[in-house]
C-alpha cells in the first residue's frame, strides 16, 4: 500500500515537473518586442453570432474571452489577411493549429499560439475563418505602423445582458454622466416582427403597459433598422379619431402631438442594427431623462424600476397612417410578453451563449415554376448571406442572390441575362467558380460557357431536377465564386418525378418507375395506412425478390430487400442488393419508398448470392406482387407477417410504360391459338400432302385440294393475327413466339405469289425449263418451310402463354400438340412409303408395254432426279420397243 502511493506521489510530481517546464520553455520562446503587445479589441460579428473580445498576450499569442459562436464546419480557424475585401480576405492564410471544429462556443474563454513562421506584422485582419466555404465569421483589424491602439467601438458587444426570454434578449450599456443608455435588442425571430422594450410608469401596479415609454426596434421591407419612441394609452393598435384627429393605443410619440415639429419628440437613436442568421440586433440610444417629459419616463440609474417587453408582427405604413406600427403580440407570457424589475446600474450577464435561431435563413425564397422563366441578372451586392463575397452578385427576378426552390421531375426554365462576362451553372460546389480550378470535385447539373446573355439576346437554360437530384445544390457563376446561392431541391410529386406510373392488384399500391440505360429507378406508395410497405417481383411472395420499406423505432425510414422461399418467417432471407438513392418515409401512415437499381447485379461469375440471380430485362414484361402490414422488424415472426396481400401479380412493362393485371387465359387469346393450331396443325400440312400424295387421282382434284386448303389456312392465319393485336392493343415485337409467328405468316403469304408466277407447265414428252425446276424447288421448300416454323411458332405460343397465365393445363397442351405432330409425322412417314412402292411398280410394268399412255404422268416429281432419268428412260425405251416390233406382220 505504501509503494503504490509511493509511486502515485512520484508520477504526479513528474507530471507537474514536465507542465511546468513546458511552460518555461514555451516563455523562453515567446518574445515581447512587437507594439503590438497589449492590444485589446473586440470582434466585429459578420454570422454565426460571433461575439469574443481579443488581448495580444505576447508576440506569438494572443487571448480571446467572453467569446460567442455558432458553430460552422470543420474547418474553422483564426485566419491572417492584410485587408478585409473579399479579394486579399481570401487569399488570407492561418496564424494557428488551433481549429473551431464544428463546436457552439458559450461565454468561452482560451489563448492560442502562432503558428512558427507567424508574426504580428504579417496580419492586418484577424478573422475567425471557414476554409470550406470561404466564410467570414468575424474579424477585427490591427493598428499599423504605431497608430492608436484603441480602436473603435464594437457595435454588438455591451457591459450588461439580461435574457428576457428563451429567444429574446436586452443588452445595454449606462453612461450617467452624459445621461445616456444605449441598449441593444436582440431576438431570434421573423424578419417583420419587431422588438420593444421600455420602462412603464412606477405609478401603475397592474396593466402596466398602459402609461409605458418604450422603444420598438424594427426593420424595414429594405432590410434597413429603424427605431421609434412609442407611449401606449390602450391596448389596441394606434387609432386616430376622425373629430379631433387626437390619437390612441400604442402610438409613436410623433403621433400624439400631430405637429410637423413633432420628430423632436423621437428621443430615441438609432446606432446599428443587422440581421444575421435569423437573428434581429438592434442597437439604440435614448437619454437617461428627456426634455419631453409627456410621453417619455425619466430612468433612474441607481433604483429598481419595472421594464417591460414584447414580441410581435409590425404592420407596414400605408396611404393613411405613414408610420410602422407593432400588432398585439398574440403569445402567452413570458414568451411573446413579460415584465421585469431592472436596476441598469448593476452588472448583470445572465446570456449564455449565442441565441440560435429555428430558421436562420433571411434570403428572399422563389419558387421555380414550370411556366414562368426565372430572370437572371447580376447586381450590386447588399445583403449577401455568404460574406464575404465580390462586390457584384447574381440576382434572381430583381431579388439579390435569393434561396431558389425546385421540384424534382418540374422543369426550370432560366432566362440568363447577366452578361457575357458571367455564366450560369448549377453544381454541387459550394462555392462555384469552376470548382475543379481549386482541386475540388463538383457534379455540373446544369449550364456552362455557353449559358450567358444580355437583355436584348437572353440565354435559355432548361434544368430538370430529376430524383436523383441532391437536396441541395448551388446556383453559381463559372467564372467567379461566391455569387449565387442555395438551391432547395424538393420532392414534388412522384409522378413528376418517374416516367410511369400504374396501380397495382386492388388499387392499393402504386408502382413508379423510370427506366435508363442500364438501371431502373422505384418507387412505390401505399394507399392506405400500415407499418411497412413492400413489393416482390414474381407471381407471388414466395419465391420472390422482395423489397421491405418501413419506419424503425427512431423515426428513420429503413429499405431492406429480401429472398423469400416459402411462407414462414424463417423463410424470409435478407440479401444485399446494389441499391442506390434510397428513401423510405412515411406521411400521415402512408409509407412510400424508392431507389435505384441495375438492371443486372455487379456478381462475379462464381457469385452464389441470391441477389445476383435477381436480374430484370426492360424488354420482358415484370410480374410486381405488394404486401402490407402492422410492423416490420430486422428479427421476423409470425406476428411480423403480412395482413393484407395482393391477390394476383400485375405484368408491367417497362419500355412500354403500362401494364395489365395478370389473368386466366382471355377468350380471344384463346380462339387466336386454336385458330393457328388449326391453319398450321390441320390445313396447311393438309394441303401440302394432297400436292404430294394425291396425284396419281385423276383429274385434278389434288391441285384442288391443295388450293383450298392453302388459301383456307392463310385466311384463319390473317384472321386470328388480327384477333390477337386487338386483344392485346398493339402488335409488339418482343417475344420469340411472335419471331417465329412472323417469319411463318411471311413465308405463308409468299407461297400465293409464288403459284401466279409459276412458268408454264411443259407439253407430254417436252423436258422441263430450268426455270420451270427452279420454281418448283422454291416453292416446295418454301411451302416445308413455313410449316417447320408455323410448327415452332405454335411451340413457343404455349410456352409464352404458360409465362404469361400460369395456366394449369398448358403443360397437357403441349404435349398433346407433341402426340398430334408425331401422329403426322409418322403418317408422312407411311403415305411417303406407299407412295414410293407405287412408283416402283409402276417403273417395272412399263418395261412391256408397246405403245403405253403417252399423256404426262403428273404423279413424276420433277424434284426427284431418279423419277426425271426414270422417266427418261421409259420414254426412250418405249422407242426402241417400237422399232424392234416385227415388219413382216
């Protein structure tokens, strides 16, 4: 027990020993030659509500105290610059290690040292500096060259500050002997609501408004600060009585007396006053006792007096009252009103840290619309939110550099006319300018060089923020940063936002897609109320890919996607799709989500994930299922299951932008397939057969049939095509079954054309033309050919209607079609056997006959080169039979 605090003591006393040495070597380095030693300022606030008053300590620190600021990026630091033009403030450099990273500071007090190569000769501005935006918090300007090392007062830093309320403020500071007050009124609120604040009459004990002085600080439509002294006789807004012209309620001091030498009576001066990050500063000075003793009340320095305060919307002058005049403040006590007792000569400093704002954006807001161009110009800059910034900047519709609000999926249309020396562009950047000069990356929505113009020839700039659209970009210049501003990107509806849109089963879902190159971006809204959404792609839930969008327990709107194998809970597996710009919310119960996807997952070919079988083709229609229900959970049971469900998938095609519910097979569908079995199936083979085994009939009742039967079968084949495209609304060329039904059809209608240009038959004994040969072989094969692909296409019908229907019997179809074709098949086999055994006998008894049948034989097939020499040789026999018959008879 000794030795341990043995050695407790000593680690401490090492401690101590390096900290203190440390210290001294930190002195022994520090000098103090510069004159600049013991100079005192305080900050000059340009945002974040920097207030912090500055001591340099020595000629390599310097101390900052009651030091006030909002809290910016992560790359705020104290920043050195010989002037403070946006020109040489941005080309500043750091004078310390020390970094204001992302941090409120309240009342905060530190010292800081120079960097090493850092000396206060260097530095004519000192300002608190975001690197990341160019952003001028604060600064204060050093004496140069030996002059006054008192420099001027800061406007927003007081001896006293007293909270009036959680965002409302009074600051002051007291000089009795030249019997003044100078007060500061500071509040977190509207840009037209005004500021009061007075002493009410230490006679009244109740209604202590009535009788009060007070000052109400505001800003005008311009955004310049104003001051009035005001005296209140009621609680109504100030009246004028038409008789006498006397006036009543809470009235400008001017008012009441109704003489032109009346602004004497406005005791009240304005010293400054700013907005900055939705914060109204106004600072005032009025006398401590005033020669108008009517309507204004002497303030006793040293006593305890009632003040009083409020908050409220202030009415705009007009044609009959000239004046800017505070409405009622309309809010409960303490909040938009109150009272208090104040002895102003007491130090008082209860405001801890910067008031911060709800809304700290004061910029003029337009809202883009689809109709209306936006008329871009550039300006004089006055009121930029971003300061510093060059002394030119853009203006949008004559406002200077507003917030500009866009829908995604609704175009902009801009009329650039700011010159030739600005372009237009939006960019992710912050700052604009051409981003990529400065090594920084930046995504160029919109515009570039060519989008500048004057007046007389305006550049027209179309942008259309679509889904993927951040939700906030930046409109700016190309050439010079920091003239534009924010762009909110806002979400409109989603049927601007997708190309198509259909319902899904019931009504209940509906599905939003946009199909691009080689990704599909979705979304999809209930209709009603539930605790999560989801989709799947398949005929039902079970083996499907599934998309789950939900809300978890801390409000934040969670996509997950799933392979769901059977029905249980222990069936539903999380898988790891390529999902990009995702967003799940819900609005009033009704949850909507959306992302994109590619179309093929980035898988290896060795990739066993399910995810990676999970590829969509923009051409085949996609079969959508939806499910909803009470809560959804990254750990699934029973009770996590779906309570209502779609009760059929619908087809939706993507490239076409519709879809249609998926259904039994459709009456019309159906007659259209009976009517191709029976063309390709029944007559054409029929016709095709009667040419070929029907010959030696005589007559020509073969080439009867044979034309009956073909024509019969192309007029069903027409009519059930036609059939077909009115079914389904549109002949489309997507499926292989069509293919084949098309190259079929081709075939079959060049076989009519092709019989009325046959060449002429040869007379008996004459040998056929070449020509007469080559038709006959075009006209066989193609006829054999129609009908092996009329066959195909009759195949590829079946599968693509079980596909499509899920139809029970479509399997027993086709191989019922697979038995008929067989039976064909072998009865071509036994015709084609029976009809080559007659020929044979037919060639053995023509060897006795002395003058046989000398009539053309139509049963010979001039496509058969054995039947032509066959032939050849009958007739060149008979011949000779005839010249060896006996003369002497």
């Amino acid at each position: 027990m000794y030795n341990s605090k043995s050695s407790l003591l000593l680690l401490l006393f090492l401690i101590n020993s390096f900290i203190f040495f440390c210290n001294a070597d930190s002195g022994t380095k520090c000098s103090n030659t510069s004159s600049l030693i013991g100079f005192e300022s305080n900050f000059t606030m340009v945002q974040h509500q920097l207030r912090g008053h500055f001591k340099i300590l020595d000629d390599c620190s310097f101390q900052v105290s009651r030091f006030d600021m909002l809290s910016g990026s992560s790359d705020v630091v104290f920043w050195g610059a010989v002037a403070v033009d946006f020109s040489n403030i941005t080309r500043g450099f750091p004078i310390s290690d020390h970094c204001l990273n992302q941090t409120t500071y309240k009342n905060a007090s530190f010292s800081i040292q120079l960097l090493p190569n850092v000396t206060w000769d260097q530095i004519k501005v000192l300002s608190v500096w975001d690197v990341t935006t160019l952003s001028d918090f604060g600064h204060l300007t050093l004496p140069t060259n030996g002059s006054d090392l008192y420099p001027g007062r800061v406007h927003t830093m007081f001896d006293n500050c007293k909270n009036l309320s959680g965002n409302y403020r009074v600051r002051w500071s007291l000089n009795v002997e030249d019997n003044w007050i100078e007060i500061g009124l500071e509040a977190a609120t509207k840009t037209m609501n005004y500021m009061a604040f007075g002493w009410a009459n230490p006679n009244r004990t109740k209604e202590l408004m009535l009788g009060a002085d007070i000052a109400v600080a505001a800003f005008t439509e311009e955004g310049r600060p104003f001051v009035d002294d005001f005296y209140i006789t009621s609680y109504s807004e100030c009246m004028l009585h038409g008789k006498d012209g006397s006036a009543v309620g809470v009235c400008p001091d001017v008012v009441y007396e109704n003489t032109t030498n009346g602004m004497t009576l406005n005791n009240t001066k304005l010293v400054y006053g700013h907005r900055r990050d939705g914060v109204s500063f106004i600072r005032f000075r009025k006398p401590l006792n005033s020669s108008d003793g009517k309507y204004d009340l002497p303030v006793n320095p040293t006593e305890e007096m009632t003040v009083i305060w409020a908050l409220g919307l202030m009415k705009p002058p007009d044609t009959i009252r000239p004046y800017y005049l505070p409405q009622n403040h309309g809010g409960p006590m303490m909040v938009a009103y109150g009272h208090l007792r104040l002895n102003v000569s007491e130090n008082v400093d209860d405001c801890f840290g910067p008031l911060d704002a709800d809304d700290k954006q004061d910029q003029d807001l337009i809202i883009a619309s689809a109709k209306v161009p936006l008329v871009v110009t550039t300006g004089e800059a006055l009121h930029y939110p971003n300061p510093p910034n060059p002394s030119k900047v853009l203006y949008i519709n004559k406002k200077e550099a507003p917030v500009l609000r866009v829908e995604r999926g609704v175009p902009v249309k801009f009329s650039v006319q700011t010159g030739h020396d600005v372009a237009l562009y939006i960019t992710s950047d912050y700052l604009g300018g051409n981003a990529t000069l400065r090594n920084a990356t930046e995504t160029i929505y919109s515009g570039g060089p060519e989008a500048e113009g004057v007046m007389a020839s305006p550049y027209e700039l179309v942008w259309a923020p679509d889904r993927n659209t951040p939700d906030q970009v930046f409109y700016q210049s190309l050439y010079q940063p920091k003239m534009g501003w924010r762009v909110e990107v806002v979400d409109g509806g989603l049927s601007d936002m997708y190309n198509n849109s259909v319902f899904l089963d019931d009504q209940q879902v509906t599905f939003f897609w946009t199909v691009s190159k080689d990704s599909i971006s979705i979304a999809a809204r209930g209709e009603k109320k539930s605790g999560y959404l989801a989709i799947a792609f398949g005929g039902e839930m079970v083996n499907s890919y599934a998309y789950v969008g939900w809300i978890d327990n801390a409000g934040k709107g969670r996509l997950n996607t799933y392979w769901i194998d059977g029905k249980d809970a222990s069936n539903v597996h999380l898988t790891n799709e390529n999902l990009t710009h995702v967003r799940c919310k819900s609005e009033n119960g009704i949850i909507t989500f959306e992302f994109t996807r590619p179309f093929n997952p980035s898988c290896s070919s060795h990739d066993k994930k399910k995810e990676c079988k999970n590829i969509l083709d923009p051409t085949t229609p996609l079969r959508v299922v939806w499910a909803m229900g009470a809560k959804w959970s990254e750990h699934l049971s029973e009770r996590n299951m779906h309570s209502v469900t779609s009760q059929r998938p619908v087809r939706v095609m993507l490239l076409r932008g519709s879809s249609e519910a998926e259904q039994d097979l459709r009456p019309v569908l159906a007659v259209h397939g009976f009517m191709m079995f029976l063309a390709w199936g029944i007559l054409l083979p029929g016709g095709i057969l009667a040419a070929r085994y029907l010959k030696h009939v005589k007559g020509d009742g073969w080439y009867q049939i044979h034309v009956y039967l073909q024509y019969s079968g192309l007029a069903i084949i027409l009519l059930a095509v036609l059939f077909a495209v009115a079914e389904l609304h549109g002949f489309f060329v997507s499926s292989l079954h069509v293919k084949f039904g098309i190259a079929a059809i081709f075939c079959a209608c060049v076989q009519p054309v092709n019989a009325y240009l046959r060449p002429k038959k040869p007379d008996h004994g004459v040998e056929a033309s070449s020509n007469r040969i080559i038709w006959e072989y075009f006209h066989v094969i193609v006829g054999r050919g129609a009908i092996v692909v009329g066959i195909a296409a009759l195949f590829t019908g079946m599968k693509h209607l079980g596909e499509r229907y899920k139809g029970e019997n479509v399997h027993g179809l086709s191989w019922a079609l697979i038995i008929w074709f067989l039976i064909g098949a072998l009865l071509v086999i036994y015709l084609e056997y029976r009809e080559r055994q007659r020929r044979r006998d037919r060639f053995l008894g023509r060897g006795n006959w002395v003058l046989g049948n000398v009539e053309e034989d139509d049963s010979v097939d001039l496509l058969n080169p054995h039947h032509a020499s066959a032939r050849t040789g009958s007739q060149n026999s008979g011949l000779m039979e005839v010249q060896l018959e006996p003369l002497s008879r």
